[in-house]
C-alpha cells in the first residue's frame, strides 16, 4: 500500500515537474447531456411506499435518465494528455401517486449528485480537426436526496418531507470525440460511472436510511450508469 | 450581431434551466369503481310508541346494522342541541325534559354514519361515509316539571 502512494506520489511530480517544458495551453470543457443511474435501493423503497397506500396507487417514474452536466478545467501537459479537475452535476428522481374525485397521495423523491474530482485525457487519435481521446475521472460523490409525501382527502391534508445525503467515491470512464474550431471544439462524449454507493443519512439528525423491512441494512445511493454529453472545449492561454 | 450571441446563449441557457431539477408532475388518476352499496337497518325502542312522552326524561335504546359495510358513528339531536355521540353501533341514552323550553311534540333526529363503498381513497380510509336521517317526534309534557 505504502509502495503504491510512494510511486503514485512520484507519477504526480514527474508530470508536474514537466508541464513547464512542455504544453502550455489551458483548456476549460462544459458538457451537457443525459445519464442513467441504478439507484436499487431508492427503488426498493419506492415500491415499499407503495405498498403501504391505502389504495392502488402507480410509480409513474422511477429513477428514469435525465440531466447530466459537468465543466472541467484542465492542461495540455502533453501533446497526448491532459489533467485537471472539475465539477459534475447529476439528477433524478422518482414518484408514486394516486388521484380520484375524493382526493390523492403522492411520494417524490427528488435526487442530485455533487461529484468533484480529478481529470484524466488520453488522446487516442488526432487529427487537423477531429481529435479521439479516452478520459477518466475519480471523484467524491455528494447525493442529496428528499423525500416528500403528501395527501389530500376531502378536506384533510397533511404532508412529510425530508433531506437525506450520502458521501461516496466514484470512477468514471469513456470517450469523447471533437472537431476543432479555431480557439473552441465542439464534440461528444459517453461513458459509464461506477459509483462506490454511499449510506443515506438524514440531514437533520443523521439517523441513517434503513431498510424497512431489514432495520439493520442502511439503503445507499448509486449513480453507476452511463452518460452522454454534448461538450464544448475553449482553449485559454494563462 | 456581436451583442446578439451573449443574448442568444443566456436565453438558451436559462431555457434549460428547468431541466436540471428532476420533476415529475403526472398523477396516476383513478376513476374508482365502486361496490354494493352496504344497507343499513336501525330499530330502536321508539319505532312502535307514537309520539312517546317525555315526563322527566326518555331512554332511547338503538341497534344499527350495516351489511356490506362498516358502522361509523351515530348522532342524536333535539330541539337543535346535539345530545348524544357513539361510534357504537349498539346503544342508549336519554333525553331530558329540561332541554326543551315548552311542553309540545318536537323531533329527535338521529344521524347514522357508515361506510360507502364507493372504493375511493376517502372511502378506503374511512374519510367518506353515507347518511342516513331517522326522525322520531317526541312530546315533552312539562306539567309535571316546570
């Protein structure tokens, strides 16, 4: 383990102790786009909730793919690689109800994930204007997630809510393809994220999020899923 | 043309604003169907005197029935005050000479709640309820009393 750090630590110098000789050239990315996440647990609890309506009630969207967003500072430190750090952003959610003439219930769950972490690009293939890179990230995962129920019957109506958040480290890795515009390239990328799950905790007194049928089993949040973005590159010379 | 692309990406981008909150506005509308509707049957010790007396007071003693259903509560009023409550479906109570001002006949009305089974979600929880009104003329005779 030590021999890891010791050599990861001297990876880190030797590339930085480079940089200078060699790119100069700063880039900033923002891409946008879609991307699916497994989200088991929160499932599991929706179809629970469910099942403890007093009538049939629906899941009329489950944790489904939506917006993906991230922006990325990073430097040219070869002319195959480059490195930097970022920011990415993630939601989704779910929701179960029912509605008659008498009144509804409903449950949302509405879930985003904070990621900020640390860049990797491997250019696979350059050309004038088209440029084919792989890149990964390692990042630290912040979920928040609240929960809401509420009803309304004839003229009675009360509701619930609340905020729950979870830590965890996630691994992402994919490709992008760009074409090259003067100072800007447009272009895609896709990949698949693996999150390392992390134990949902109320935000207000920090009970976890267990189970309610297994009170020892604390439910987790999981972004492992793939994405894919629109992304725009802009080179800045710093 | 310059000034138009700034203008351009800043309505392009609050435009997608709304998208980076997850939101789900659809509800699962049910149109309940609804079952036999239970019947109710009430006798009480009032159904064969014809206008009983009420000398000092009156016990009035009920027995409700729901078949197909569910029994929620019962109220009893005279002379618009409410005297009696229960969510029993078996019981008593009196009614009392002071309540009325004068001698002469008035009307006890007993209100009998229980289930509709119409399946919606106020009938699934016990929120909705049928009605039915039973009236029964009474005589408070106060010559004895007041």
């Amino acid at each position: 383990m030590r021999k890891r750090i010791i050599y990861s630590i001297a990876l880190a110098v030797l590339l930085v102790s480079a940089q200078n000789s060699l790119g100069q050239d700063w880039g900033l990315t923002f891409s946008a786009g879609v991307a699916s996440s497994q989200m088991n647990d929160l499932k599991y609890l929706q179809e629970h909730i469910l099942s403890t309506y007093p009538v049939e009630g629906k899941i009329t969207s489950s944790f489904p793919p939506f917006t993906s967003a991230s922006i990325t500072m990073f430097k040219q430190l070869y002319d195959h690689i480059r490195i930097g750090g970022g920011y990415s952003y993630s939601t989704t959610g779910g929701k179960s109800s029912y509605a008659d003439y008498s009144g509804d219930i409903s449950t949302e769950m509405n879930a985003t994930s904070h990621r900020l972490g640390a860049y990797l690009s491997y250019l696979v293939l350059g050309g004038d204007r088209l440029d084919l890179s792989l890149n990964g990230s390692l990042e630290a995962n912040l979920t928040s997630l609240s929960l809401q129920s509420y009803y309304e019957i004839l003229n009675y109506s009360n509701g619930i809510s609340n905020n729950y958040r979870s830590l965890s480290p996630s691994v992402s890795a994919g490709g992008e393809l760009m074409y090259t515009l003067k100072k800007i390239s447009l272009g895609m990328e896709a990949g698949y994220l693996v999150d390392l799950k992390g134990d949902l905790k109320d935000t207000d007194d920090g009970d976890p999020l267990v189970d309610p049928n297994d009170t020892e089993r604390v439910l987790s949040s999981d972004w492992t899923g793939w994405y894919v973005q629109l992304k725009a590159l802009i080179w800045l010379k710093l | 043309m310059r000034t138009y692309i700034p203008i351009f990406f800043t309505v392009l981008l609050l435009s997608g604003l709304h998208a980076c909150f997850y939101s789900d506005s659809l509800m699962y509308e049910v149109e309940p169907v609804p079952g036999d509707p239970p019947i109710l049957s009430v006798s009480t010790n009032l159904d064969t005197l014809h206008n009983p007396p009420v000398n000092d007071s009156l016990e009035v003693i009920y027995q409700a029935v729901v078949e197909g259903g569910e029994f929620y509560y019962v109220y009893a009023d005279v002379v618009n005050t409410l005297i009696f409550e229960s969510d029993s479906s078996y019981g008593s109570f009196w009614i009392d000479s002071v309540l009325a001002d004068s001698s002469g006949v008035d009307t006890l009305y007993m209100e009998f709640y229980y289930s509709s089974n119409t399946n919606s979600l106020a009938d699934k929880v016990n929120y909705e309820a049928r009605t039915e009104i039973l009236k029964y003329a009474i005589d408070f005779n106060l010559g004895g009393t007041k």
